[in-house]
C-alpha cells in the first residue's frame, strides 16, 4: 500500500474526511508526530518509505526531500505558500508539486479585518482591561472614508479589496501585475509603491515571499509610510524589516502594527511587548472551513496523482513531464 506521511499540522483533526479519503484510495496514512511545525531534520526521518507528503509550511530543502529517494513522488502541499520547498529539486526528481491555493484565501481575508478592528479600536485592551476590573473605554479608528492600501492583489489581496470598498474605504492597491477590468468594477484605484505607502492610513500586506519580496518594506519604506498609519501582515515574516517596524512603532511614527506571521517561528521578539501591536500565530487560514478545504483538496490531489487522474489547473505547481513549473518558483 502507499504510504501518505503528514508534515503538516494539525491535519485531520477539525475532520477525518481527508484521512478517510486517503484510506478509501489504498493509502497508508501516517499522522504527523509532533504536535506544531516540523524542523527540516524532523521531516527528512519520516521519508525513508513515503510515496507523497502532505506538507504544511516546514521548510523542506532539497537535502531533506533527497532523503525520500527514490520512493518519494510527490509532495502534496497543504497550503499556498511555497517558500522553504525547493521546487527545483523536485522537478530534478520527478517528484510532482501541488498545492491548494484558493483553500484558505477567504479565512485569510476575514481574520485581516479582525486583526485591522481589534487593533485600531484597542478591543483587546478594554477587553483584559475589564478582565482585571478596570473600566476604560477607547477612541479608535473610523475607516469609512479612510484610504486602505493593498500591498499585493492577487486572490487573498482582492477580495481584501472588495470587503474594505463594503466598509466605505477609498483602496489603492500596489501589484506587478494589474488587474484593470476587476478595479474598475470594484472602485479600486492601481498606485506606485511610494504613493501606496504615503497615502495609505492602513497597508495590508499579500505578497508571495520570493526573493523580489523579501525586506520589500525596510526600514527606509516604513519609514515612508504616513504618520499615525497601520501595517498588517498576514503573508509572509520575510517581506518586512521587523527590528525597523518596532522602532517606527516605539517612536510613534507608525500608530500600530498587526501580524500573523514572523521570520522565526514561534515568535518571542519585542514586538510582543509593544501595546499597540496585535499579534496572532500564524493563523489566518485556521477556520474550520478553511482547514477542511485546504486538508480534502490535498488528499484529493494525492489520490488523483496515485491513480494517474487529472489534478485541477490552478492546484498544479509541476507535474512530471511538464517543461516549466505552472506557477513562478523562487530558485535562490
């Protein structure tokens, strides 16, 4: 029987409808043994006789995918990001690549507007405030008629988008790649960078981290940024200069920052003690919807590939026999 080993976690828990369909199709299926993220060398000791890997954020270099040779055929990513797989070496191998890209996009953008309310109406605060007896209510932020920037527009960026034009925001969006026709339905406004950094009164963040993106926003963009303003970052650690973040925080430059996700995980930085910081645990897919859909269309990408099934377009990163991976990889 094939074997399916799960790096990713949880997985399987909110549902055991992905591991039922794993079984169903002939699949062994081996549940990750540690309860959080993976170290690479972690990982590596599970591939000795796996025949797809169901693969959450953990990094997996080259060296650790080599340790599944040559029974390792595919590496089915629970998951959009592809940072940390080295896709180059699994295309060397002919081990297929997919990946669930629209699964946890409307998860994402429900927990920006949580994250972007409870910060800038210091809803956590009055709430622990409350909690120890102490009664102190908070002026915040009204975002009808404040200018929001979007920092990447892709699938999670533009519905970010169209939520925020419910709100009554005026959104600007910076992307390479522009979308006219959807703007102009939406009322969404295509701006450079600088002007996106200067006007916005909140910036959220939606970019892959590639090498393109990484430390797009350093100290000396941040610090472009409109006094007073709000930065959220739900994407990747990598794409921001956190030390600089806490500085424009600390001086009061910036009027609050929210993030989901760090360069080092579990975070313990000083971010963690800066009162107008909101920060969540790598969470913003973590609805129970979301998780289901992301851990069945994995499972369904791993039974199609076994039983030499089509695999839907958008869920195809590379498949043996392709010339060119279907998405852009980072080879750095």
């Amino acid at each position: 029987m094939p074997i399916a080993q799960m790096s990713s976690y949880p997985y399987g828990l909110s549902s055991s409808d992905p591991v039922d369909l794993l079984r169903a199709n002939g699949f062994t299926v081996r549940l990750s043994p540690h309860e959080r993220k993976h170290t690479p060398d972690e990982t590596g000791l599970l591939l000795g006789d796996v025949d797809v890997l169901l693969a959450g954020t953990e990094p997996l270099p080259g060296r650790v995918l080599a340790r599944g040779l040559p029974r390792l055929r595919h590496v089915a990513r629970v998951g959009v990001g592809l940072d940390g797989l080295d896709v180059r070496f699994c295309m060397d191998n002919g081990i297929a690549v997919t990946y669930t890209p629209d699964a946890p996009a409307r998860s994402v953008v429900e927990e920006v507007f949580g994250m972007l309310f409870s910060l800038s109406r210091r809803l956590v605060e009055a709430h622990e405030g409350l909690r120890r007896g102490k009664w102190q209510r908070f002026t915040g932020t009204l975002w009808r008629g404040k200018t929001f920037g979007i920092l990447g527009c892709g699938r999670i960026g533009k519905q970010v988008a169209e939520l925020a034009r419910a709100f009554g925001m005026e959104v600007i969006a910076h992307d390479i790649v522009e979308d006219h026709a959807w703007a102009q339905r939406h009322g969404v406004s295509y701006v450079s960078l600088d002007d996106l950094l200067t006007r916005s009164l909140g910036i959220t963040v939606h970019l892959p981290y590639t090498r393109a993106t990484e430390d797009i926003l350093s100290r000396e963009r941040l610090s472009r940024m409109r006094r007073g303003a709000y930065l959220l970052n739900t994407c990747r650690g990598e794409v921001l200069d956190e030390d600089a973040l806490h500085d424009l925080l600390v001086s009061g430059h910036l009027g609050g920052a929210a993030l989901d996700v760090y360069r080092h995980e579990p975070y313990t930085g000083p971010l963690a003690l800066l009162p107008n910081v909101f920060l969540c645990c790598h969470q913003g897919s973590c609805s129970h919807d979301g998780r289901y859909a992301m851990e069945m269309q994995s499972a369904e990408n791993a039974v199609s590939f076994a039983r030499g099934e089509s695999i839907l377009p958008e869920r195809i990163v590379w498949l043996p026999g392709m010339a060119a991976p279907a998405v852009e990889i980072d080879e750095r």
